[in-house]
C-alpha cells in the first residue's frame, strides 16, 4: 500500500501520517515512512536549494521538487513497495499539483505529465487530503521556509487548489476534516484504509 498524506503547513498533516506509520507498525506490518522534499541525500540538499532564500522561477522550483521525488521514488520508495512493505509519504506528486500547478499557474496537466514521467508513473493508492481552514493552518505554522513566507493569499490559493484536486481524483484523493481530534482523524483514516483492503 502507498498512502500519501496533503494538506497546507499547519494542517497537521505530518501528524497523520506518523500516527498511520505506527498503527500500521503496531498492526506488525512492515512500514517505511517517508517525507518531502527530501527523504535521500540528494533530496535534503534539493530541499535546502528549493526551500532556502534563493528567488526562483516557477518552473525552477517544480524541476527541482520532482528532481526530489525521482530520486526518492528510485531509491526509497519503489524498492519498499517492490520488498513487499507499506509506505506512507508525507507530501508527494499532488504537492506538485497544488502549489506548482495550480497555486502558481503551470497547469495541472503539465506538472502531471512531467512528475509522471519521472516516477515511472508511481500514484499512490490513497492520498488523504487534511482540511483545516486556511487562516488556522497559517496561524499555526511559523514561516520556516521561502514557501510558507508567500503572503496569505498564496496559501488560500493553495487551499482551494488542494480542494479542486479532491474532485478532479476523487478515487485517489479523499479529504479528511482537520478541525478535529488528531486520534478522531487517525480513526478515519485506518477505517478508509480498510475498506481498500
Ligand atoms: P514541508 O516539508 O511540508 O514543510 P515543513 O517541513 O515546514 O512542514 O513542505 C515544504 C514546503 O514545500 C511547503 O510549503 C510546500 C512546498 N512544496 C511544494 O510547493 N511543492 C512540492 O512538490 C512539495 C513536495 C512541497
């Protein structure tokens, strides 16, 4: 099972998805667990080059997040997925869609075509989406990176591209509400993961 975990900093997205590591990990199963940008060596130094001050163009940065996920998918997550294990990564190819396709107007379809091709076409089997009112999430997370320093707009952007994915794919993508209890929305997530089962 590949299951990814979305959503705007501050939505407690990364939350989710260790609480979905350990419940599988507790099930017995074996489970790598994953983020990015980053989760590979080259993948931290792209994440440092992306996320640090230096000003880039949008198609800079949407290179270099899936020049970030090609390695990771090559080096981390196929060969987990190949050895029989589970994977839960925090952010993957709808990061891309959101922020880069939507949020800064590349185009869903473009961003798509070329993340696809990068990783041999790799789509998780889940992807949760944590909704959490945009204004919440900004106030909950401290801009640590040149990203999460764009102005408030950008992220409502975001937000309302992450919500637009949710219908585009609505097999894949299933949005979770994130104003409640992080154990009440692990709850939902292990009872939609069963049904995939
Ligand atoms: P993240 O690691 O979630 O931030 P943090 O560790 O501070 O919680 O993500 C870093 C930023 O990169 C975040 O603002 C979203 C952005 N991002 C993209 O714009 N496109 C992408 O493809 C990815 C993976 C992240």
């Amino acid at each position: 099972m590949f299951v990814t975990f979305e959503g705007l900093d501050g939505s407690g997205k990364t939350t989710q998805a260790e609480l979905l590591r350990a419940s599988l990990a507790a099930e017995g199963r074996s489970v790598v667990a994953t983020r990015e940008p980053g989760g590979t060596p080259l993948g931290e130094e792209i994440r440092k080059l992306v996320l640090g001050g230096t000003a880039m163009s949008a198609w800079a940065e949407c290179t270099l997040f899936a020049a970030a996920r090609a390695e990771l998918v090559e080096r981390v997550i196929a060969p987990a997925l190949d050895g029989g294990s589970d994977v839960v990564c925090d952010r993957y190819i709808d990061s891309s869609l959101a922020y880069q396709g939507i949020a800064r107007g590349l185009g869903v379809d473009r961003v798509l075509e070329l993340n696809l091709r990068v990783t041999r076409g790799l789509l998780p089997d889940l992807t949760f989406l944590v909704l959490v009112d945009p204004e919440e999430a900004l106030s909950r997370s401290s801009p640590s990176d040149r990203i999460e320093r764009e102005a408030a707009e950008f992220h409502i952007a975001v937000d309302a591209a992450y919500r637009s994915l949710a219908e585009m794919f609505p097999r894949r993508v299933l949005a979770v509400d994130g104003s409640r209890a992080p154990d009440e929305i692990a709850e939902e997530v292990r009872g939609r993961l069963r049904q995939l089962a």
